[in-house]
C-alpha cells in the first residue's frame, strides 16, 4: 500500500470553552484505504472530523495534504482541497430533492440561470457510479427516501466532487442489515477507487470487515494507529475504553491530566 | 402499472405518465403537502358563495376589476412575507414599512416637488434599507425576528406620524403614481399583455420540456405541460375579457373599461421572485436555509446573508404596496399601512399555503392567498355584514390554513414522506 498519506493530522488541540476535547490528537489517512476512526461516545470523533471540514477552527497543530501544509478555515477550504465528510446527523435539506441536495452550496449554473439538467446528468452518473440501478425519481424530495437512500445520496454527495478524501461519520448507525451491508460495501468501493476513506464506527464487526488501518481515540487523545490485519478485535476494545492493550496505545495514565465531570453523589 | 425507463447515468426510474403524474399528486396531497391547493378551492367557493348571495354587484366586472385594485397592497407585502416565511422567521413591522415608504415618496413629491423618477426609487431604497437594518439585528444579533420586527411595528407606527407632523393627510397630484393603483390599459393593450403574457409561459414550459427531452432526463409528461398552458391561457383571456367589457357606472360621463394597469405590476414581480427562487442559486438557497439551516451552513452557504437580504426583499415589496396604498386613494395618513393591512398579509401568505416552519413556498401562493383575502374583504362588504364578522371570519379562515400547514408537518414527521 502506498506509505504516504494523502491527509496527516499534527498535534491537533481543540477546546470549546474550558473543555479540552482534542489533545494533540494525529492521523493519517492513507489513498486506496479505508481508516477506521473509533472510540468511546464523546471521545470526540465528531469533533476531530468537524476541525478537519472547516466547521471548527482548531487551536493548535497542523494538516498536511499531499505533501503541503494546508490551512483549513471554512467548509469551503476542506471541499476545494477535495476533503469532503458525510456527517452523523446527515445534513439533507429535507425539503430539497435529490439533485438539489446533492449540489447545494456548488450548484451548477449557466449565467444566473440553474443549470439543472447538467446538474440532474451528474447526479445520476455519480450515483451509476456508487451502483444505485433504480430510485423514483431523481427528482425526488429526499424526504420521502428510507434511510438507506438517504445516507445513499449523502455519500454520492461527498463523491460528486472528485473527491481525495471522503469521511463518514457513522454511516450505518440508524439502518438496517441489508442497507448496512450496503453502504459498508459503498465505503470499501470509495477506497477501491483510490480515494482516502475515513470511517467512524461503533460496531467492531463493520470497523474490521472494511478497514485497512484503525485509529482508536481515548478521552481526546489518540491511543493508537494500527493496520486492521495486526490486531484482534479484544485489542481494539481494549483501546477504546481503556487507552491501552499491552504494549499498544497510551503510556499509563497520570490521574492530573484527567478532570472528575462527574456530578457529585452520583458517583457509580 | 408503472413504466421503468432509463435517465441520467442510466439509472432506471419511473417514468412518468398523465396518470401517474396526477396519482403522484394526489399522493403527495395525502401524505400532507397540500401546497396550494385548499386557497384554490376556498377561492372557488368563496366565490361561488358571495356570487350567488350577490351575483348582480359582486359578479359585476366592476367589481371584479376593483378586487385587484384592492388586493394589491396585501399581494405584495405578501409576496415580500413569502421570503422571511421561507425561513422560519416573521416580519411584523412590514404593514407600517410600506406605510412609511408611502410617506416618503408622498413627501418627496409634494413638499420637495421632486418628480416621481425620483420619489418612486427613494421610497424603494427606504424599503430595502429598512430590510438591511431588521435582517442585520436578526442575523447578526441573533434577536428573534419576532421581537425586533414587533418594536419595528412600534418604532415604524411612530416615525410615520413623525413623517406627517402628527396626522396630517397628504395628498398627492402626480398622475403617473395615481394611475399605477387606479388606472387601466387601453382594450388593445389589454389583450396585447395577456397574449404575450401566455404566449411567454408557453414558450418557456415547451423549451424547458424540450431541453430536458433532448438530454435524454425525464420531463414532465406533454399532456400535463399543454394543460398547464390552456388552463393559464383560459383564466387569463377569461379575465381579461371580463376585464375589457365596459364598466363604467354612467357611460355618458366616462368610459371605463381595460385591465387594471396593478395587473401586469403584480404579475412582473410574480415571474421575477418566482424565477428567482426557482432557477436562481440564491433562491436555492433560501428553501435550504429554510430546510435545514446547519446543513447550508456546512454546504458553505452564507447563512446570515441569506437571512438579512430575505428581510430586505419583505421590506423592498412594502415598499411597493404603500406606494401602491398611497396611489389607490391618492394620499398617505397615520393608518396607510396600518389596522389589519399587516395580518391580512401574512394571512394571504399562509392562506395561500407557505409554511410558518420555514422551507416551503412560493411566490403564487401570496397571490392565491392575497385574492382569497381580497374575496372575502370584497364579498363581506357587499353583503351588509360589519367589520367585526369581516375580521372573524378572516381570523377563522386563517386559523384553518395555519392548522392545514401544522397537520401537514405533523403528518409529514408521522409518514416520514
Ligand atoms: N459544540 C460543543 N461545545 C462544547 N462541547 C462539545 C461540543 N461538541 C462536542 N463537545 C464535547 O466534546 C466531546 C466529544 O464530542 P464528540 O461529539 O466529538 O464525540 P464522539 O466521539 O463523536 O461521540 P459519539 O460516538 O457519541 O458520536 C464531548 O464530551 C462533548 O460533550
Ligand atoms: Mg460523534
């Protein structure tokens, strides 16, 4: 596989307020493979991926991009480098259609006029390109699509834009079997075409039937980057909720660098 | 039965037939976007109602040419209403706005003598400075539009009264601005203006039909596009031949007959806001902003710009329907934009079917809903009934579109369509 990464995270800290969330947090995603972001509710997945799209402006650290250092103040910034992310809550315009949700905020035009019927050409190859065979319409309110299509049009969304780099921040967790079956082999053919997959996920089994490589965060930090084919399931558990696995992850915690946000009396 | 056929990429989809288009309608009317459809039909029988309790004064062409010369000022407020309501937010103070760029132009003309080249554009630039400042403390500020466009309704009630010295009337000579409220186009141009008006509409549906035909995309089905164009054909000559028969009370005196000159007004601002909501990436913006907010912001739309130039748009169009207000009855006073002018607009507005939660509308609908309000104005006066059961009435019919619009969201949240 190729050994330089297309995106790498440096020292990246993120407070909001007085919490610090991110604490010189790295990472690597690497071109042709799918890298499995996981870790404990509120470890701050969500929040590494909304400082890499723009939407959060990180303190401190750095993001390199095929080589370059890159600054990255606006979801415009994140799109023009081809960094594009699916989000957890998914972003739709549910009173927008398929093609006009797939284009918002890039929409193709000629003059002033919209230039749909480009727009809907591209939409429907992008999605051919994803194997969608058949939807309603593409003229469809995203509204009325099942969950399963609608993370399908948020994918397709991501990828429209010869994209380098796609992030998913769980992309499965509200379906089905067969729609996550589905959207998991989306993920691997994303990578199978060359661009970098990011892949947030709670569930072991999906983490290890797609990724090449997982990242495992603890408490805001990053306890280990691995090759998926070098470590058990057990381990990345272990990392997850401990920080540690043997000679894997965090050095042995010092009890400061931790604040108590327990509530008094309801310690457990 | 259903047809599969091939489009952009070749993925499969249905394609659409005259009956499945109307089965599709009819689908989305029960799954409770209901769009405009209940104005349409409360208009019909609104109509039917007062036609048959007043048939010789209500169903007089007169009459119907007084309706638009009445509707006018609401439409428009509406039609500006249309854009805040996209997004979730209100606009209160719109009434008084078009109230106080009426005072403006009037007093540009009279005291200043300027000439109406010049007072028109200065009361429109009053409207959209007013939008700018409202939109700014909303957007910026993060005040409700509520409570800015409240003390707005306040603020605007008083610098009119300041603008009139305390309550004067003024009135005004200049014969365009009296004529854009009162006048009417002579019979020829009449006609002329509503066959280009639909020959227009024609050639845009068949083009768009076409081009999307020649891409190979699925298009509307043939008999859906021509029956949209007889049925506007229809209503158009229709009225216009209601419109072009003599009106006049004492012909002897003067003649009187001709579309309103408000008309062809109304119906430019109709096809410009409708195509720029429709075939504008601004407009797409507005339904997105008003869709999902967070989701435009992360699609890298400016949220705050959007929301400050909606305000501006609502502001702008008031201020056309005071100039209009003040054109009808040839003066300004304290009330010009005041008493129910504001909740009948926005009644028309939600009457007409847009959304009070943002993300669905369009500018037809301040129409529909702006006629529906000017019917029921209209209809109660001629037949005797006093304010109070003209204002119960319309809370009521108001009251009905607003639950129309809180079941529809209800049902949609419940159907997940
Ligand atoms: N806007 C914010 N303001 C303050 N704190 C925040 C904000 N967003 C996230 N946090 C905090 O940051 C921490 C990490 O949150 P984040 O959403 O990144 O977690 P996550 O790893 O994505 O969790 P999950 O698996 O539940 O999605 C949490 O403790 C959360 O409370
Ligand atoms: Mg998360």
């Amino acid at each position: 596989m190729a050994a330089t990464p297309l995106l790498e995270l440096r020292g990246i800290d993120k407070s909001f307020g007085p919490v610090q969330v991110l604490h010189n947090v790295g990472l690597n995603v690497y071109p042709g493979e799918v890298t499995a972001l996981v870790g404990d509710n509120g470890a701050g997945k969500s929040t590494l991926v909304k400082c890499i799209s723009g939407i959060y402006t990180i303190d401190r650290g750095t993001a390199v991009f095929e080589g370059r250092e890159v600054s990255i103040h606006s979801p415009r910034d994140a799109a023009a480098l081809g960094i594009e992310v699916v989000y957890q809550d998914l972003a739709l315009c549910d009173n927008l259609d398929i093609v006009q949700n797939m284009f918002l905020g890039r929409e193709k035009k000629r003059g002033v006029v919209l230039d749909e019927a480009t727009m809907e050409e591209m939409a429907g190859e992008t999605l051919r390109s994803l194997s969608v065979r058949t939807v309603k319409s593409l003229r469809q309110l995203v509204s009325s699509l099942s969950g399963g299509q609608r993370q399908t049009v948020a994918i397709a969304k991501a990828v429209l834009w010869n994209s380098r780099v796609v992030i998913l921040d769980e992309p499965t967790a509200a379906l089905g079997v067969a729609q996550t079956a589905q959207v998991l082999e989306l993920v691997r053919r994303l990578a199978d075409k060359g661009l970098g997959v990011v892949l947030i996920s709670h569930n072991m089994n999906d983490v290890f039937a797609v990724s090449d490589r997982i990242a495992a965060l603890y408490l805001g930090r990053m306890a280990a980057q691995v090759k998926a084919a070098d470590v058990t399931h057990s381990q990345i558990v272990e990392l997850i909720t401990g920080g540690r696995s043997g000679n894997l992850g965090l050095p042995p915690e010092k009890p400061s660098d931790f604040i108590d946000i327990t509530p008094a009396g309801e310690k457990q | 039965m259903t047809i599969i056929t091939k489009t952009a990429g070749g993925i499969q989809v249905v394609k659409p037939t005259v009956s499945s288009h109307i089965r599709d309608y009819w689908a989305r009317v029960r799954g409770g976007d209901l769009g405009t459809l209940p104005a349409v039909l409360g208009l019909l029988a609104l109509v039917l109602i007062f036609g048959t309790a007043r048939s010789e004064t209500f169903l007089s062409a007169l009459n119907f040419a007084n309706l638009f010369n009445q509707g006018a000022q609401i439409v428009f407020i509406a039609m500006g209403l249309v854009f805040v309501l996209l997004l979730g937010e209100i606009d209160l103070s719109a009434g008084f706005a078009s109230g106080v760029c009426g005072a403006v132009m009037t007093i540009a003309l009279t005291t200043h003598g300027l000439p109406w080249t010049v007072a028109i554009p200065v009361a429109m630039l009053t409207g959209v400075v007013i939008g700018v400042v409202l939109g700014t403390l909303v957007a910026k500020l993060g005040i409700p539009s509520f409570v800015v466009t409240l003390a707005a309704f306040l603020g605007f009630q008083g610098v009119l009264l300041t603008l009139l010295e305390g309550g004067k009337n003024i009135s005004i000579n200049d014969g365009f601005v009296k004529s854009l409220n009162n006048g009417t186009l002579s019979v020829t141009w009449s006609w002329i203006v509503a066959v280009v008006g639909v020959g227009g509409f024609a050639v845009a549906q068949l083009l768009r039909w076409r081009g999307r035909i020649s891409r190979g995309l699925i298009a509307d089905p043939l008999g859906i596009v021509v029956a949209r164009i007889v049925g506007l054909a229809a209503l158009a000559f229709a009225a216009t031949y209601v419109l072009t028969l003599e009106r006049a009370v004492n012909v002897v005196i003067t003649s009187l007959k001709g579309t309103p000159i408000v008309v062809p007004i109304i119906a430019v601002f109709l096809v410009l806001w409708t195509f720029v909501l429709g075939r504008t990436s601004y407009g797409r913006h507005v339904y997105a902003v008003g869709g999902n907010t967070e989701a435009a912001r992360r699609a890298g739309i400016p949220v705050d710009r959007i929301r400050i130039s909606v305000f501006a748009i609502a502001s702008f169009m008031a201020s056309i329907g005071g100039i209009l207000a003040v054109s009808k009855v040839s003066s300004v006073d304290p009330n010009t934009g005041g008493s129910n002018i504001l909740l009948y607009s926005v009644g028309a507005a939600v009457i007409g079917g847009t959304s009070l939660f943002g993300g669905r509308g369009k500018i037809i609908y301040a129409v529909i809903g702006g006629a529906v309000i000017a019917v029921i104005e209209n209809g109660m006066t001629l037949m005797g009934l006093n304010s109070g059961v003209k204002f119960i009435f319309t809370g009521l019919v108001l009251l009905a579109a607003a639950s129309v619009d809180a079941l529809a969201r209800r049902r949609a949240a419940a159907t997940g369509t």
